[in-house]
C-alpha cells in the first residue's frame, strides 16, 4: 500500500463498503415512520443502530463475491477501447484473491 497502488486501493475500499453494508441491520417500516420530536432520543450514539457481527466464512464470501464481480466484467469487455479497464479489474481481483489465499497484505 506504500507504494500507492491504486488497484490495491481501489479494491479493498470497495470491499470494505461491502462489508459495511452486510453488517447493516434491515429497518423496518416502524423506524421510517420515527418519533415525535418530543419522543426522539437524544445524546451522543442515541439514534445508532445496532450492526451485525459477520463471521468469518461471511467475509470470506463477500471477498470473495466482489472479486467474482470483477473477474466477471473483465470477461465481459472484448472491446480493445476497455483494455485498460479490464487490466485493472483483474489487478483488483487478484488484490481480493490474495487475501483469500492467506497471504495477507497485498
């Protein structure tokens, strides 16, 4: 990462989003309506939700998912205009696909 690799970067904060969102807890219509503002919470973390705790076998899925994703766009772009694009797709994939394998940081 030092040496500002960006398909590293690019990769890994995609994944972390993904990751976010998995970890994010479904709302239920209740939630959507709210409270009367005399009824809010109020305070420092008052309105934070909850966030579910992923194991590892689900992280390793959603990495594994989002480099399936890129591996699987890069297929899709013959053009010769997309080289570039598809070059760091897999630069992504391969990024993701390291730290599948063990090897720890790219």
């Amino acid at each position: 990462m030092r040496s500002r690799d960006k398909a590293a970067v690019s990769a890994l904060r995609a994944t972390l989003a993904a990751l976010d969102n998995a970890e994010a807890v479904p709302v239920n219509e209740v939630a959507l309506r709210g409270l009367a503002l005399e009824q809010s919470p109020v305070g420092a973390g008052a309105t934070e939700a909850a966030r579910r705790e992923l194991s590892e076998c689900s992280v390793a899925d959603i990495v594994r998912s989002e480099a399936t994703e890129r591996l699987e766009v890069a297929a899709q772009l013959t053009a010769p205009a997309h080289a570039d694009r598809v070059a760091r797709l897999r630069a992504e994939a391969a990024v993701l696909l390291r730290f599948l394998d063990g090897h720890g940081t790219p």
